[in-house]
C-alpha cells in the first residue's frame, strides 16, 4: 500500500498567527486602558482650575444670587388738599346739588340760602341812603345861602356816610347766600340736605381737590441714615393689587420719641389710574447698602 506523504509544516509558519494574537490582547487588555486614563483629568486638577464654565467654584462655592430684600412700611393715600365747607350763614337752604362722588369746577354754585330778608333789608338801606343823600344836598344849599350852620351840614353828611356803610354790610352778607367751589374737585361727604337750616359754621361739605395724590408713610426713624428727599420705592396698593412707582417729597420736621419712626410725603411718580384717597398700601424700598452688595455679587460673576 501506498502512503501518500503529509505536507512538511514549517514551525516558523505555524507559530506567527499566535504571536500576533496574543500581541493584539496584551494590547486591548492593558495598554489601552492606561492610555484612556491617562486622558481623564484627575479631581485634584479640577480643583486647582478653579470655577467652570458654568460659574460653580468647588473650592469656594456661592450660593445663587436672591434678590436683595426689601424694607416694607406701610402707607395710606389721601388727597392733596381737604376742604371742610361750612355754612356761612344761618338760613334755610334752597340748593345743595352736589352728592358724593360728583365732581365739580372751580366756581361751581355748592349751596345757595333762602335770603329774601337779607335781600330786603340791603334794599330798605338802599332807599334810606337815598334820601339821605338828597337831605344832604339840600342842607349844603341852605349852607351856600347861609341859612344853615356847619354843624347842620356835617351832622347830614355823617347821616349819609353811616347809611352807606349799612348798605356795604347788607351787601356783604348777601354774598353768603351762595356757596362756591375754591377750587375743582369731588365732594367725599355731605352733611346736609335741601331745606335744612344749618346753623352759622356748620359744616355742609367734605370736598377733596383734584389732581395729584399723596402717599403718608410712617418709617422707622433709623432710616433717615439713608432715605432722603428722592428717594424712589415700590408702592402696592391693598385694595387693587397694583404695584406704582413712588417718590419721596419730605420728611418730617420731628420723630415721635414714643415709637421712633418720622412720618414720609411721598407722590407718584405716574398717573395712578384707579387709586383713590384712603387706600392703604405697602411700600418697599431698597437701602443703598442692599443695593452695593447686588452690585457686587453680579460684578463678581
């Protein structure tokens, strides 16, 4: 039998494909994980970079930056003038055509009194001082033909000068049968009504002028370290919700010893459209202390 003879295998050959393998798994198994650490960045390094990108410093971390906090007083708003008008006579009233809540223009008719004696009397003097008038004429031509005395002459001419004179008063009181507005504005209260006879003094009318609105502030007395005449704040109103813009316009000329807070004049520096005399408020101001350290935090990032 015939053996066919086997390939003659070189060991040269058969060993190299298992170096190469072997190689290749020293490789992926070893080498190449300590290459890919060598590239992460270690803790400590972090550390010494100091803040990220980000702004978070680990070594000297800050917390967010909040809102400097406010210092809140409370206010009441109220007109810039109040009027009381009171009856400047003692009559029965004819006229009173305003209610509250209406508005009026400056010389507007408040009230009018029945004054038909006092318009009788300022005529009865009228009269009398005419006919003294003439009585006086007459006493001066008798002087002139000497057939009166001085005496006669200035006793008519001081007849003359005192009826006039109670005819100015007359006249004068008649003006206080009308009442008109001093200024244009909106009645808050009224006291009265139509056909009352009020007495001399009584009030009739609660009036407020129109135009700009005030804010009273009561403040600690502590703040005058650093509020001052201009100083703007954040005014919200109780019964709206409405948060304006307000301006200090004074201070006041004494602190109460007892509680140690000053009482503030303040205005809008807007129209405050909707806001009426005797609402209350918060107002919210910012010391310039509060206002440095925000500047600073927001400089420092």
């Amino acid at each position: 039998m015939t053996s066919c003879p086997l390939p003659e295998i070189k060991p040269a050959q058969s060993q190299r494909p298992i170096k190469c393998l072997c190689a290749a798994l020293f490789f992926v198994g070893f080498i190449a994980p300590q290459s890919a650490l060598a590239q992460i960045t270690p803790f400590e390094d972090l550390m010494m970079d100091g803040p990220t990108v980000s702004g978070f410093d680990p070594i000297n971390p800050e917390p967010e930056l909040e809102p400097a906090p406010k210092t809140e007083a409370r206010g009441v708003i109220k007109a810039a003038q109040t009027s009381e008008i009171g009856a400047s006579m003692s009559a029965r009233l004819t006229r009173l055509p305003y209610k509250p809540g209406q508005y009026f223009k400056k010389g507007a008719l408040l009230a009018r009194f029945d004054c038909q004696q006092q318009e009788a009397e300022a005529k009865a003097l009228e009269h009398a001082l005419a006919a003294l008038t003439v009585k006086h004429d007459n006493v001066k031509e008798l002087l002139a033909l000497g057939a009166a005395g001085d005496l006669e002459e200035s006793m008519a001419s001081a007849d003359t000068a005192r009826a006039g004179a109670d005819l100015m008063v007359a006249k004068a009181r008649l003006k206080n049968c009308a009442v008109y507005a001093p200024y244009a504005g909106s009645v808050k209260t009224r006291y009265v009504s139509n056909y009352d006879s009020p007495s001399l003094g009584s009030p009739l009318y609660s009036i407020i002028r129109a135009g700009r609105l005030e804010i009273d502030l009561i403040a600690p007395s502590a703040w005058m370290r650093w509020m001052k005449s201009g100083e703007t704040f954040e005014f919200t109103v109780d019964e709206t919700g409405q948060v304006y813009t307000g301006k200090i316009v004074r201070l006041g000329a004494a602190v109460d010893p007892v509680s140690q807070t000053i009482e503030v004049t303040a205005k809008f520096t807007r129209g405050a459209k909707g806001v009426l005399p005797g609402m209350s408020g918060v107002a919210r101001f910012t010391p310039p202390s509060q206002q440095a350290r925000k500047a600073d935090k927001v400089s420092a990032l």
